[in-house]
C-alpha cells in the first residue's frame, strides 16, 4: 500500500477535511504554506503521466472540489496554488497521485 492508501485506511493518521467515495484530503505533514492540503484519489495512478482516458471524470471531480476545499480552509478570496508534481525533477516523492493545494501566504512565481 502506498502513505496515502495508509492514510485511506485510517492506518496512518492524518487530518482529513474532506472525503468521498472516490477521493479526499488532508494537511500535509510538511507544510509549504499555511494552507498546505493534498487532494488524492483512493484508486491509484502513480502520476499523473500515468492517467488515462478513464480516469478523466475523477480527475476532473477532484479539481472542482478543490474550490469547496478552498472555501472550507479559508483560502478561496485570497488565492491559492493547485500543483501536481510529475517525476524526479518536479520532486515527485510519493507514487501515488495527489495534488496540492497551497495557500495563506503569497507564492511566488515561477516556482523554484
Ligand atoms: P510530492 O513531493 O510527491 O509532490 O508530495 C508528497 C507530499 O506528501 C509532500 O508534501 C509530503 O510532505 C507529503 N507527505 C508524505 N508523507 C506524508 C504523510 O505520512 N502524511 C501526510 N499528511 N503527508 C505526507
């Protein structure tokens, strides 16, 4: 099982704040703003190189829920940063699809 399929599980705790049958998401351990959340599917797609046609609709649920994420969380007038890290040199380190969600503090751009 990967962390996050762990955490699914409710084998590694974590503080979720928000789930559904397909996807959820919880603050990251190592947080890169204020606001630091991962939005993951339960099934998993290593990276997002790896999705496929059929995985569109999850997809697509995911990034729209990440507006009601970003509500809950406070973030939403302010702004926020969505980011999918895709292999070595994006510093992909989890195998397992997940998407960030950053805010509560200005992010520059470009990233480093
Ligand atoms: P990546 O670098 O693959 O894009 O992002 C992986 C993220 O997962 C990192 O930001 C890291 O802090 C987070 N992470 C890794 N292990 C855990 C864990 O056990 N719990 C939580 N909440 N986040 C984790």
């Amino acid at each position: 099982m990967t962390i996050f399929e762990k955490i699914a599980a409710r084998e590694i705790p974590a503080k979720i704040v928000h789930e559904t049958d397909e996807f959820f998401a919880f603050h990251d351990v190592n947080p890169q703003a204020p606001t630091h959340v991962l939005i993951v599917p339960k099934r998993v797609i290593p990276r997002i190189a790896e999705a496929s046609a059929a995985d569109s609709e999850l997809l697509g649920r995911m990034l729209v829920a990440s507006r009601e994420i970003a509500q809950k969380l406070g973030v939403a007038e302010s702004g926020y940063r969505l980011v999918i890290n895709n292999g070595p040199d994006a510093g992909e380190s989890v195998p397992h699809l997940h998407m960030h969600l950053l805010g509560g503090r200005h992010l520059a751009w470009p990233p480093g």
